[in-house]
C-alpha cells in the first residue's frame, strides 16, 4: 500500500482482463489514474463498493474501481495508480502483475503481425473465424511453429460468434490478428501498404475465408499448406449458413482453391485418406514433470465417485445426452459411482438445463491456462458419445483435441470409436462404442498402468513433421499459381504516397475565427502541399441540435456557428484544409462515437503508419478516443489553461487528468505559455522532457505583403475578440468618452450574446461601432483599414497562462497597438505599448492617431519564426522515411516496373 499525504490506495490484482483496487483522499472526490506498462487504462467503473477496505482501513465503500488495459498481450503488467488531487496529479501506487490477455485493439494486433512479418522465418496461420471455436485448431498449429519460429493467427471476426477473440485465448499471449469482417478492406490495404507478407502460410480450415487471408499475406513465392480437422462443407451447406459469406455459395470456390495446394495436413486418419493428407494430431506441448499432477492409485480408490469430465464445446452432436443417461444407468447397476462433469461452451443455452436434470455438474468455459490445473482434479477424460447415424458426417472425421489434454496430464481418455480414430492403439486411450461402453468404462476403472503424452501427440513430433510439409509446398504450386486475385492486390494496392495531419480540436469554432488549431492547419497545409491536412470537431447528435435550434441573436453569432456547422458536416475546405464535424449519437456516446471516428479514418486511409495526430485538450470524448489512437503518432497542444474557465470542482479534475493521460501517449506537448508549461510541470500533469513552448503566430494567405490602407473617412480604433469574459469595460468606456470624437471611432468585434449589458451600455455612445461577429477575412479587412487596435482584458490569474492570438494577427497586417497592464502579454517590435495605466493608455492612443506613418508588414523570416518551429516538430514524426518492404517484394516477384532511381531510395532506407 501507498500513501501520498491523505491520499491513500492499492492495486488488488489483474482478473479476467481488468485491473481491480482501490482510492480514497481525504479531501474528498478524487479522479483515479491507471497506466499500465506506460499507457494509460480505460476506467470501467469507479468508484464502486468495497465493504472490505472500509472495514479494514475505517474509509468510505465507495472507494473501489475497475480498469481494462488498452493494450496487447503481456506477460507481465507495470501498473500505477496516480490521483488527480486538487490542482495536482499525485502518485499512489506501483505494482507488477503477471497478465497475458489479447486486447481487441485491431492497429496493435497489426503492428505486432507487421513485426512479426518482417522477421526471417516467419510462418502465418489463418483461420476464418476467431470468435469461436475454429480458432482452436489453429491455436495448435501456432503452438507446433512458435517455439522455433515467428509466428502469428490471422482470423476474421464475424458478429453472430462474438466481437472479440474466443474466450479461452485471451489469456494465451499468442500472436492473433481478429480482423471484423466489415473491416476487411481497409485491413488488407493496410497490410499490402505495409508489406505484411510471409513466405510460408498454413491455412486452416479449408473455408473460402481462410483462404482470403492467406492471399492478403502472401507473395508470389508463398509456400502454401492447408491444414483440414473437419468436414467443413457439411457444415457450410447447413440452413443456418445458406446466405453467408462463409455459407454454400463460398463452398465451390472454397473447393477450387484447395484443389490447387496438394500439400495438407489432417487432423485425423479419415480426413487425412481422403484428402491425401498428412497426419498432424491436436498435439500438446509435454508438461515438465513438476507440471504433471494425476491422481495416485490410492487416491483413486479412496475417492468416493470416480470423476469423468467433458469439457469444450458442447453441442447436440457430441452425444452429451446419450453419455448422461448411460453413466445413470451403469450407476444403478453397479456398485461403482461414476460423477459425470460437463465444461465450456454451451449450444443451445438450454442443454446445460436438460443436462443438469441428469444429475450432471457443469462448470463454465475453462481459460486454456487454467486447463491442466483443473484436470488434475479428475480421474479421466471422455470426448462424447456415439449419436445417431445422421450425426456420422460429423463424428466420421472429427476427433477431439480433448486426447491430447487427457494424455498430457496423465489420465486416460474415453473416445467414441468412428473412423477419424480407428489408427489409435495408444495405453491410456480406450476407443469405445454404444453396445460396449459399459465394458470400456471399467476398463478405465480398473486401469493401473501409468499414462503418458504419445510423440506423436506432442508439439515436437509434429514441429518435424510441419517441416516435411513445407519442404513439400515449396516444390509445389505457390500463392502466384493458387491464389486468382493476389497479383492485382499487389500491384494496385501500393503504399499511398499521401500523409495526413489530423488535427482534433476541443472546440466548435474552427475555420471562423483564425484560431491557433487554424493557423497550425493552414501553415502546414499551404507549406506541405503534399500532405492532407483534417480538423476534426466532434458533437453529438443532441449537441447538434441544440446549436442548430437557436434563435438568431443580434452579434450574428448564432448564424455564423451554424453555417459553418453545416458546411463541415459535409466536409468545408478551407485555405488548403479539410474541416470535418463528426457526428455521434449522444444515447450510446461511447460505441457510436467509436464507431463512427473510425468510419472515417477507414474512409480516408488514415492509420498509424502515414498520420500524425494533434490532440487538444479538453475534450469531451477523450476516452474512446485514446483507446483508437494507441497507436497512432500523437502530438497534444495546450492552448491558454482551461481549468479555470471549468466552473465544476469535476471539470478541473477531469481536464487535468486528460492532459496527464493525453501526455502519456504522445511523442510530445507544445504549449503556448511558457507560464502555464511551468505550472503544469509542477502539478504533475505533464512530463517535462516531453513538453516544449511554442508560441503563437498569425498566417493568412489573403494578407500580402503591401502596405495596407487606412479608412479614408475616420481613424479607426479596433478592439476584437471574445466580448463574454474578462473584457475591461470600464477602460473601454473611458476611451469613447476621452479619445473618441467626431472622425475618430471605436469598433468592437466580436460574441458578446451571454452578457450583453455592458455592450448594451456602450453603444449609446455616438462613437461606438458594434460589427457582431466576423468572418476571420472579415476581421481581417477590417482591421487592416484600423489606424491602432486596443487590447483591454482584465487582468487576473487567467492572464498569465494566455498568449493572445490577436496581437500577432495586429503584427501580421502592420497594425500598432496598445494595451493595459496584463500578464502574459508581451512586445513584439517597438511601435506598439504596453500602458502602466489607463491615463498611460489613452495618451498613447492620442499619440498614434495624429501619426500619419504606416507600419509596414513584418517580412515573412521573422514573424513565422514559431510556426517553421511548429512544421518541423510535425515533419520529424509524419514525414519520417518509410520502410519500403513492399518495393523489395514487388520487386523480387517480377510485377512491378521500378525505377532505379525508386530502387536506390529503398535501397537506402533499408528496404
């Protein structure tokens, strides 16, 4: 347990794919957290009960909370638990936990596939489904590779078996690539653009959909094997699979591809005579001896019942029914008792019901870790029971991996006797039919003789004979010869040479106003033509409508915000830039939200590989967010400090722990006040190795570099910006009446529809001007006929962390100004004033309006010093060299014309 002056908790534990424990703060609320191995954890829920430690530790219940790692498979778990107290992020905990659990992060599942692929020797599996059981199998076939080889699954996912692995191998820390089906061309594209792309493929299962992902990783030279353990065209031609994509209309085209590869490994002797095969068993990796744990000989005796366990997937087929009323019956007849155990999967739902009324035990679904440990419990195995006849296209060639289980912790193994078992002569496996079983199973009662893994059931054997194979497929035809489309997606599919700059702004304001998102945007779009630069806003549907519902307001404000907001619901373009409002449904924020930012990033090709993200705090649907963008190359700007705008004790909370999670996952924080990088460095909140100042600039294409022209008619004084907050009226007021005057004018420009009285006040004055809100070009024309800008915010804590955007917009165009005492506020050349007073003030406006000169534009080297600064920070991580694998391949196989002056460039970048 950690304590940071009052503020106190613990890490429980890793279970089932989340991180428990508990916080408290005497200070009252606090926000937890949670990193792990660096990156910061979804909070599931928090805070929830925990009697436990109000007891021990005399603190409220409500101090628990739940976390779900957003990452990949790890053995082993460096979590911390951090506070946000206050103002400040505190420490609290540190643990190292043991965890393996495979997160649904499809962009982490590729990178490490794409690691994988790059190394020598590197073998792939594919299966068609890996929400359910077909990924079983060819977790076997992983297992005989990895031990000597890189190695890693590829599978799609499809909705009606589950949107995520199947359960029993999250926790396995095996290499899986679950791709959603509906996401399947971006995948592939993904993968061609990389050059994920192996030299040897072992195709599981021979469904049309296995054999889609083994073309989407293959070259022209792939060596090809297909692995068959089932008669997986019955069960494409069932009723329930008749309009699917893997049902009988994939079955013939299925049927043509396998053809094609006469290198095949069977699970069973009766696939394997059929299909020409070589046998693979479900093989098992041997347990060491300190591992092995089956029950002595008198254990057996002593015991009471003699335990018989069936665990898997429990379906109709497997005879379960059959099974529970022939041990009833042999109980009633003899004096031994044989307790039947049923395990896993249950379909349909109802036939755990109907087997408990046949005084059967069920246990849930069984974590493939957890295996061994719960059959030591046991005294043997059964794989099912003979059925029906109609049953026999199934039982025929299917045999259970349930044999190698039973051998690998030395307990024997009852096995309906069907053809897919009729080679097995092993001790310890006892092949057994309906009319005998009763014969059989005090066979197994009365066995004394020690049991043991076969070789031929073990990962070893069949790593020697994975080798055969692939020596065999080598010499046979290869992906160029099977496969119909794989040419045409290597070619077409090449890496596209656009990078994309994203920019996700906290706001609903963009391209309106020449905010610093804008001026970042813009700046890079218009010196990186090259690159694709988005601003994306983010509402939700609720949030829509209440904007797009407003009455018109007198300042144009309403109508401004709602134009733009339509136009970039439908995609704005602007000075270069593609402004996008992404749209949500506020009743399910979370899951719409994520699947609708995704929608998008797959529509325009962004993925981690050609992008850069600009993240700015605070925003709304962070959460989602960080988990989609793990693995995208992040930046964070900070713009001004946000907290103390936040009037909720929350909202403080929350904005500060979004800038420290924010930190955590980006390659770097620029901020625009050196004054709020410091505070926010002394909270806690952000790194500082990480963090770095980069003030503002002001860069419109419409400002050239002419002098610009004053209104012939008056001398104009401009005030512009945000009229809401923190203005100065009272200066604002002493200026109309001791500055202007006939000829002379003040213009203000800008919102002002949440406290319009101190507006409402001053323009009674003859010489006050009101333009509402503006167009930034507007603005910008405008200001440019001023004769002197006025910048009159009062002057508080806020001012110190801000660096107002509009004095280098005055900058830009030329324009003098003149401000009051604030902080944060500094000169840029010596013909504008920061005034000790408001006397000071009105004399140095006075003074400028009876000049006649023109301030010229400041030349472009000097005033764009910090937005080059900016580029160059962008340019280092979104315009990095590539590695051009995919040159090399397509070069290798001969289907691709490349230069030498393209074969000199991968040459150089290690391609």
């Amino acid at each position: 347990m950690a304590k940071h002056q009052t503020v106190i908790g613990y890490i429980d534990g890793f279970e089932d794919g989340h991180i428990h424990g508990w916080l408290y703060s005497s200070h009252g609320k606090v926000a937890p957290i949670i990193r792990v191995n660096g990156f910061p954890a979804r909070i599931v829920e928090y805070p929830v009960p925990r009697p436990d430690v109000a007891e021990a530790v005399r603190i409220t219940h409500l101090c628990g909370f739940i976390a779900e790692p957003i990452s990949l498979a790890f053995e082993e778990l460096h979590v911390e638990l951090l506070a946000v107290v206050n103002d400040a992020v505190v420490p609290v905990a540190v643990r190292t936990l043991d965890g393996n659990y495979l997160s649904n992060h499809l962009y982490a599942q590729l990178k490490v596939a794409k690691e994988v692929a790059r190394q020598q020797d590197a073998v792939a599996i594919t299966v068609w489904d890996g929400g359910h059981n077909p990924i079983g199998r060819a977790k076997v076939l992983y297992d005989i590779v990895q031990e000597k080889r890189p190695a890693v699954i590829f599978s799609f996912l499809f909705p009606e078996f589950g949107h995520q692995l199947w359960e029993p191998l999250r926790e396995s820390g095996a290499n899986v690539v679950t791709i959603p089906f509906h996401k399947r061309d971006q995948v592939f594209r993904y993968l061609a653009e990389e050059g994920v792309r192996f030299d040897t493929v072992w195709i599981c299962k021979p469904r049309k959909h296995s054999f889609d992902l083994a073309q989407a990783i293959s070259h022209r030279e792939t060596a090809c094997i297909v692995d068959l353990d089932d008669n997986e065209v019955l069960f494409a031609s069932s009723d329930a699979s008749r309009l699917k994509p893997y049902g009988r209309f994939s079955i013939n085209l299925a049927e043509n591809l396998l053809s094609h590869i006469p290198t095949r490994s069977c699970a069973s002797k009766s696939l394997a005579d059929k299909y020409k095969g070589t046998i693979v068993r479900h093989v098992r990796t041997p347990l060491a001896e300190t591992e092995l744990a089956p029950k002595s000989l008198e254990n057996q005796q002593e015991s009471e019942n003699f335990r018989l366990i069936f665990f898997g997937s429990v379906k109709p087929h497997k005879g379960l029914i059959e099974l529970a009323n022939a041990i009833n019956i042999f109980n009633f007849i003899t004096s031994k008792k044989v307790e039947l155990v049923v395990g896993g999967e249950f379909t349909p739902k109802d036939l755990k019901t109907e087997l408990e009324s046949l005084n059967v035990t069920c246990l849930d679904k069984v974590k493939e870790g957890d295996l061994p440990g719960l059959l030591a419990n046991y005294d043997a195995v059964i794989t099912g029971f003979p059925t029906h006849p109609a049953k026999r296209d199934i039982t025929d060639y299917q045999i259970s991996s349930k044999i190698g289980d039973a051998l690998r912790v030395g307990l024997p193994a009852l096995v309906p006797d069907t053809p897919s078992v009729a080679d097995l002569d092993h001790l310890g496996i006892i092949l057994f039919s309906d009319y005998n079983f009763v014969e059989k199973l005090c066979t197994v009662l009365e066995l004394r003789e020690k049991v043991e893994l076969p070789p031929e059931f073990s990962t070893p054997y069949a790593y020697d004979t994975f080798l055969a194979l692939e020596g065999a497929a080598r010499q046979s035809p290869r992906a160029g010869q099977v496969f119909p489309y794989l040419m045409s997606q290597l070619t077409a599919q090449k890496a596209s040479k656009k990078k994309k700059l994203v920019l996700v702004w906290k706001q609903h304001d963009a391209a309106m106003y020449g905010r610093r998102i804008d001026q970042i945007a813009r700046y890079y779009a218009c010196t990186r033509p090259e690159v694709e630069v988005y601003v994306i806003e983010l509402l939700s549907d609720v949030q829509t409508q209440s904007f797009l519902s407003r009455e018109a307001s007198f300042g144009n404000e309403v109508e401004l915000q709602n134009t733009m907001l339509r136009r970039k619901s439908f995609g704005y373009e602007q000075n270069n830039v593609r402004y996008h409002t992404i749209e949500y449904r506020d009743a399910k924020a979370d899951m719409s939200f994520s699947t609708v930012f995704t929608n998008f990033l797959d529509a325009k090709d962004i993925r981690p590989s050609n992008s850069v993200f600009i993240l700015y705090p605070f925003l709304q649907q962070f959460p989602p967010l960080r988990a989609i963008l793990g693995y995208f190359k992040v930046l964070v700007d900070i713009v001004d400090n946000q907290s103390g705008w936040l009037r909720k004790l929350h909202d403080q909370r929350q904005y500060l722990k979004q800038i420290h999670e924010m930190g955590t996952i980006a390659e770097k924080i620029i901020l625009n006040s050196g004054n709020n990088r410091d505070h926010l460095v002394e909270a806690g909140a952000i790194p500082e190795d990480k963090s770095m100042v980069i003030t503002n600039w002001y860069w419109h294409p419409s400002i050239s570099t002419t002098p610009r022209e004053k209104a012939a008619l008056e001398k104009r004084i401009i005030y512009t910006g945000n009229m809401n907050d923190r203005v100065n009226w009272p200066l604002l007021s002493k200026i109309l009446n001791n500055v202007c005057r006939e000829g002379v004018t003040l213009h203000l420009v800008g919102p002002c529809g949440r406290k319009p009285a101190p507006l409402e006040q001053l323009i009674t004055h003859p010489y006050c001007v009101y333009h509402g809100m503006l167009q930034e070009d507007e603005t910008i024309e405008l200001a440019s006929k001023a004769h002197v800008a006025l910048i009159c915010h009062e002057n508080d804590e806020l001012s110190k962390f801000m660096n107002p955007l509009k004095v280098f917009m005055y900058e830009a165009i030329g324009l003098p100004w003149v401000s009051a005492q604030i902080e944060g506020i500094t000169l840029q050349n010596g013909s504008s004033h920061i005034c000790e007073n408001d006397n000071d003030l009105i004399q140095r406006l006075n003074t400028i309006l009876e000049r006649d000169k023109i301030q010229p534009i400041p030349q472009e080297g000097s005033a764009l010093h910090e937005a080059k600064k900016y580029r160059s920070i962008i340019d280092e991580y979104l315009l990095k060299e590539e590695d051009n694998y995919w040159i090399k391949l397509l070069h290798l196989e001969g289907t691709a014309q490349v230069s030498t002056e393209e074969e000199q460039t991968a040459d150089a970048n290690g391609g």
